[in-house]
C-alpha cells in the first residue's frame, strides 16, 4: 500500500522530489529516484533509532530533541496540522520516559524504536528538510556510523576501532555510569537540534 500510493504520487508530480541544501537556493531534483531515496532514507532511519535503544531513557529523549525544531519548522511553515500531532506525540513521548528513565519499569522495544524512526523520517519528507535531518539527529547517526566502522574494521583488519558498538557501550566499559551517558547523549543532540533551527532561520 506505501509502495503503491508513493508510485503514484511520483507519477502525478504531487511530491516535491527534490533535496534542498538548508541555508541555500541550491536543492537536486531526483525525479523519478526520489523513490528510491524515499525507501533508502526510510529504512536507514528506523534502523539508526533502533541501534541506538540500548540504554533506559537514551532513545526517547533523543527523539524529543530532534521534536522540537520540527515543531518550529512546521509552526513557521504554517503545517499547523503537523505541528499538532507533534505536540501529542512529544508528550506521549514524555509519558513514556518518566517510566523509561533508568532504572526503566517500562521497555520500548523493536516496535517502539521502528515506530520513532518511521515517524522522524515522515517529518523530513513532510517538511523536506532530509538534509538538515543528519544535524537535527545527529547523535543517531552518529551511533549508526561507529557500527558500520566496526563492521568494516573487523571484516577487513579483524581488528576493533571502538571497544564495543554502537558508542555509547564504548563508554559503558569505559567506566561511565548509564545515567551519565544518557545526559551526555541528549545533551549532544539538543544542541545539535538548536543548531539546526538557527541555520534553518
């Protein structure tokens, strides 16, 4: 059904398909692999919110600061609609967390991290912001990349570059305590976040 109706929103030329580089009149019209990005990006972002849901409280909060300049953005751009239904899912989101912190009563799981993904890449096609999205989640993907790094390293040089992957279990053994690497982490992409909306505005 996804599949379908993206085929035939591209073939009616009702999607925007092209990527705009934020602070810039520059933008790349994709045309016809734009469908391919759609899918691509999709499925690189569910799967980046789900490597990170490793500790209590790490991916929720993240979320929520990756939220708040897509509320701004869809404020200013009016998507009043949008913007509303991301007011609901932040303070479901905040619900969430007040159980998720550590020590977490309550666990997000497989549906719950695919879900985040699916939601942040829906908004980055709504507000075509798909590249300002890699600042906007930083964190997420940075996590992302040390994985695909250790994987490289290991099947090329059998060798380890981060004692373990994603990062923030590098900093588990290297003695951090969870809580303090949860702050550190949400701490990164907020400011990551507010970045974003000043180079955006």
């Amino acid at each position: 059904m996804l599949v379908s109706s993206i085929v035939y929103t591209l073939s009616h030329d009702i999607l925007i398909t092209s990527i705009f580089i934020p602070n810039t009149n520059f933008s790349i019209n994709l045309e016809s692999f734009y469908f391919l990005f759609f899918i691509g990006f999709t499925i690189t972002t569910v799967n980046a919110t789900n490597i990170i849901d490793g500790l209590d409280g790490l991916l929720a909060g993240i979320v929520l600061t990756i939220l708040l300049p897509f509320a701004v953005i869809t404020y200013t751009q009016h998507y009043y609609q949008v913007f509303l239904f991301i007011l609901i899912c932040m303070e479901a989101i905040l619900g969430f967390l007040l159980f998720n912190i550590n020590p977490a009563h309550v666990f997000m799981g497989d549906t719950g991290s695919h879900s985040l993904g699916g939601l942040l890449a829906g908004l980055a096609f709504i507000t075509k912001t798909e590249i300002l999205f890699i600042l906007m989640g930083g964190v997420v993907f940075i996590e992302t990349l040390t994985v695909i790094i250790q994987l490289i390293s290991m099947k090329l040089r059998k060798k380890r570059v981060f004692l373990m992957t994603p990062i923030h279990h590098t900093f588990e053994l290297m003695g951090w305590s969870e809580t303090k690497i949860v702050k550190m982490f949400w701490l990164i992409n907020f400011s990551l976040s507010f970045l974003s909306i000043l180079l955006l505005f």
